[in-house]
C-alpha cells in the first residue's frame, strides 16, 4: 500500500482512494454481521474452531474509539456501506464520518492510512499465523517455519493495539 503512495505522488487523492480501498477489505473480513453466521469473516471462523480468545482480540481492536461516539467498527462498516457496499443513504453523521476519514487518516492526518495498514497488517498476519500456522492447518513444519511465516510468529499483538490506541487517543 505505502508503495502505491510513494508511486504516486504522494498525494491525498491516492490516500482518499486508499482509504476506501483498505476499509473496503476491513469491512469484508471483519465488519460483517454476527447475524450472518455462513459469512467467511474472521469472527465465524473463530466461532467454528472454538477460538473465543482469538475472537476476544480481534473485537477489542474493532472496539477501540477513534472518537468519543464512534469505534473503529463503526467508522469502518459506516464508510464502506455509505460509499461502496450498499450506498445506504447518506446521512449528516456519514458525511462527517467520511470527512473524519479523509482527515484521520490522509496524508497530514495523526494516523496516515499507510501507517494504519502497516499495523493492521502486521495484527492480522500475526493472528493468521496463529489461527492457521499453530493449528496444523497450512501443512507446514511448525519447528521449521519458512522466514516469511517466522517474522509474524513473534508479533506482539498487544503493543500493536497499544500503538493504535494510541495513534487514536482512546480513553478507554
């Protein structure tokens, strides 16, 4: 993603763009509702193999309050069903949670989308590894993990929610 930027200019259109375009795959992964349990998100898949403290993290992440009022699962599925999913009417609240996005996280926000993804790429990786790699399923030697795999294996997965709390000032 930082490359795209780089590549282009640096400029805040291409983080406007970057912005719908990782949310959009954050909404896809995560953001889903508990109601639609043959959705393949993160959660359900958690739920199947019984992996409640996985579950556990990842909501502690989408609960974090990017605001007073609103969470970044909030944010997230407000964003993309507004301007990509369903094209849900906008509202007031939207319009100011797109401008709050476009703010937050463009090129001179406090939390630029580049330094965002690179987070929670490293979050979602490491729990990957974890949920997949540790449970035998990706058919690999767990002794002798290739090097691609071995570098999230030691991600700390709460300094990095530590890190977004806070990019974001949350109170919690």
């Amino acid at each position: 993603m930082s490359n795209v930027i780089k590549q282009a200019g640096d400029s805040e259109d291409i983080y406007k763009m970057a912005i719908r375009y990782y949310f959009s795959h954050l909404r896809a992964w995560l953001v889903e509702s508990p109601n639609l349990k043959k959705n393949r998100t993160v959660q359900n898949y958690l739920l199947l193999y019984e992996r409640q403290d996985l579950l556990t993290e990842v909501n502690q992440v989408l609960e974090l309050h990017v605001t007073e009022d609103w969470t970044l699962r909030y944010l997230i599925k407000s964003y993309i069903d507004t301007n990509i999913a369903h094209y849900d009417r906008s509202t007031e609240e939207t319009k100011q949670i797109v401008t709050f996005c476009n703010s937050v996280f463009g090129k001179e926000g406090k939390f630029p989308i580049d330094q965002f993804v690179g987070i929670m790429e490293s979050y979602m990786m490491s729990l990957v590894i974890e949920m997949w790699f540790y449970a035998g399923e990706l058919g690999a030697d767990i002794g002798n993990p290739d090097p691609a795999v071995a570098v999230f294996m030691d991600v700390n997965r709460q300094e990095l929610l530590e890190m977004m709390k806070e990019k974001f000032n949350d109170k919690e």
